[in-house]
C-alpha cells in the first residue's frame, strides 16, 4: 500500500510547511486531514500486541497517548517551532503543567517570572509549594533578580514574554543563560509572540509551550495546548507523565487546530499590522496614559522587542487615565469589539484583567505586575482596521 505523506523539503518556508507538515493520508489518499474518532486499537494477533506494549514494534496503542490526527498536529507544531518533538494537550493549562510536573519533584526549586498568565501563577505559587517544590518569583524584565534567583540550583524556569496583560519581555537569551548555569530546564510561555513572531529555541530556551485555543485555533472554536522540545525530554519525560495523567487532546480538537495553523501566517501578519496601527494612532490620546505595543518607539524594552521578536503581535494594552470607571464605560460602549477574556481570535476582544483574567491576585501582586485598575487588553482580530479604529476612538470618548 503506497503511503501518500508528502516529505517537507527543508527550504520550504513556514506557510508552505503550516499547509503541508505532518500530514498523513490514509489508502484513501484524500486531500484533507482525517479525523481518526477512535479511543483505541486492534491488533492482527496476540503477537502483535505484546509488540506494542513492549515497545518493540511502537505502533498507536490507546487514545490518551496517540492519535494519528493529533501525531499530524504535533508534527506541524514540530516543524514550525523548529523542534524534535512536541506533545500535545486538552488546553494550554495542561500543556504549562504537564511541562512543568514532569520535571519536578519535592525538594526541588523553581524560579518564575511574575508577570505570568493567571492559571499560570497559581500553579507556580499554590500548587507547587504544596507538593515540597520551593518557587520564587523575580520581576522578568529585571535581569539582578533573575542572576540573584538563578544563584541557587533550580530545576525549572517558567516565563513568558511579552507577559499577559502587561507586555513586559523577558531578555529570553540571557535568563536561559542565567537558568542553564543554575542546572535548570527554561521553559517559555509562547502564547503572546507565537512561533511566527519569536522563537524561543533559538534564544536558549528548552521547552516552549502554548495554548492552542489562542491564535493557533484563532477562530475562537476549541481549546488545545502543545509542549514542545528536544526528543528526549517529550518522549522520556513528558510522554510518561502525559500518558498516565490523560490531559490528551480529542483528535477533533487537533483537526479543527491543524486547520488553524494552515492560515496562521496570514492572519498574524494582518492582526499584527493592525494592532501596531491602532497602538500607534493612539499615542497622545487625552483619556490614555499609554498604549502598550511592543515595538513602538516609546515602549520601554523596545531595543529587547526588536531583538527578540519580528513583530509586536496582535495585542494592545491601554492604560486608561480614569481607572477602573473609565475603563468600565470603556468596555460598555464598545459596539463591534466585544468584551471577552480570550485572545488571538479573530474577532477583536477587549479585557479588563484587574477584574478578570487576574481577579486572583492581590492588590500588591497586581501593582507589581502592572495591571493597573485602567488596564484594557485589546486582542486584535480580523476586522477591518478603519472599523477598529473607529469603534475604539469613540468608546475612549465615552470613557
Ligand atoms: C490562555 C493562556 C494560557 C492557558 O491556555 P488555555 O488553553 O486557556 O488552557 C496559558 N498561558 C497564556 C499566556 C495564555 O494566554
């Protein structure tokens, strides 16, 4: 039986290999990705199936650990974050702890940077120091505290950059640097910059994680997460962990995020376009303190920005002058962008995390983090930029 996979040539670019990667087709031989809806599999004879387990003839054995759709996704991600091996996951929550859990045990120590993802933080500050691993936070753009943090021997690293909702980098080359001379593991949270914008592998970086449901999808439709790394992490770490705690994707997950990474270059390219736009038709705007965007000429890391990333991305955080009120009547009178705590979609979403995304946190943590009470986080989508900008100029008029 001829197999119809189509080898993908190393000078390829990216949006070739995001339509093309990873595909497996069936004797079929049909155009699109199959979804393979089966939990498990059969076996020709007993033989066969003591193969299997033992490994020596390594074939798909049950769905919470393979998948033919899902091994598709994973081969894409694979190529288009320039990894060995990626894993897959139910959500990006499950992809940052499976990460982390598999590599940690009581006794051992963590260092984080604070401007985390909310769900993100409370495993760093919660749930880990139940467990007997200690964890320390340190201000990610400040590279004293990461060298002070990174003095005792440490097994992981957890940042992300830019950070959620607050745009703040992390100098990803010289905290691997800090973090591989600690003995640790650096594992970034890619979720904001996405492998088209910043490629944290090339910076030093171990693993790298996302969730799916963000701009992958970027349709707004599932959730679904990826890990990836060096071959041995992901198939002697990770894929044990993963196997016998079940965060596994849903092969119709996988297709529908498979589908999205065939359009991902042409859609980040114009929500990128458009955010950079409307960040900068803001600037001096009377009811604005600022408006965040990475590579701005005004931004504080923007020398870092350029360095590290080849866009700002597709998020645009306001600083509103009146608090949390102005922010409030902000949101309300917005009629096309809608208010939502999700991202990378391609409708435009507009969050107020104090009250949201990082309701958790306390008033210090918050202030530290700066997720000031007239923090807006616009997620730029598909729309047509003059209807953006409209729609945004007039809510801030009735802030
Ligand atoms: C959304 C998000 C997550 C969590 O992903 P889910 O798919 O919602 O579980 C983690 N990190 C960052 C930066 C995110 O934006």
């Amino acid at each position: 039986m001829q197999n119809y996979k189509r080898e993908i040539l190393p000078e390829w670019g990216l949006a070739t290999q995001m339509v093309h990667g990873g595909q497996t087709r069936s004797q079929h031989a049909e155009t699109a990705e199959t979804i393979y809806m089966t939990s498990g599999y059969v076996y020709h004879s007993a033989e066969e199936a003591e193969a299997a387990f033992d490994n020596s003839r390594p074939r798909f054995v049950y769905g919470r650990f393979g998948n033919p759709t899902v091994s598709m996704f994973e081969e894409r991600m694979a190529l288009l974050e320039g990894a060995e091996a990626a894993r897959a996951t139910a959500s990006g929550m499950a992809a940052v702890f499976a990460s982390l859990a598999c590599l940690v045990k009581a006794g051992d120590r963590v260092v984080a940077a604070d401007a985390l993802f909310g769900s993100c933080n409370y495993i760093v500050q919660e749930i880990l120091p139940k467990w007997g691993v200690e964890t320390e936070f340190v201000d990610g753009r400040d590279l004293a505290q990461w060298r002070k943090a990174l003095s005792k021997p440490t097994k992981a690293v957890l940042l992300e950059t830019p950070s959620n909702p607050s745009l703040r980098l992390v100098d990803l080359k010289a905290v691997c640097d800090l973090g591989h001379a600690a003995g640790a593991q650096v594992i970034v949270d890619n979720v904001f910059a996405t492998p088209l914008l910043q490629r944290p592998l090339e910076f030093g970086a171990d693993i790298v994680v996302y969730s799916a449901t963000k701009h992958i999808d970027g349709q707004g439709r599932c959730l679904g997460g990826v890990v990836l790394g060096t071959a041995k992490y992901i198939n002697e770490t990770l894929q044990p962990f993963i196997r016998h705690t079940g965060p596994s994707l849903s092969p119709v997950n996988a297709w529908i995020l498979l589908k999205g990474l065939e359009t991902l270059e042409l859609r980040l390219q114009r929500q990128c376009e458009v955010a950079e736009r409307i960040a900068k038709e803001l600037q001096g705007h009377p009811k604005l303190a600022h408006a965040h965007y990475p590579t701005l000429d005004n931004f504080p890391q923007v020398e870092l920005a350029r360095r590290q990333m080849k866009s700002g991305g597709s998020m645009v955080s306001l600083d509103l002058k009146g608090g949390k009120e102005a922010s409030f009547r902000f949101l309300n009178a917005l009629k096309l962008i809608l208010i939502s705590n999700n991202l990378g979609d391609s409708k435009s979403l507009a969050t107020h995390p104090a009250t949201t995304t990082h309701q958790r946190l306390s008033p210090e943590q918050k202030a530290a983090q700066g997720i000031m009470p007239g923090l807006i986080r616009l997620s730029i989508g598909l729309e047509d930029v003059k209807d953006l900008l409209a729609d945004v100029r007039q809510a801030l008029d009735a802030a």
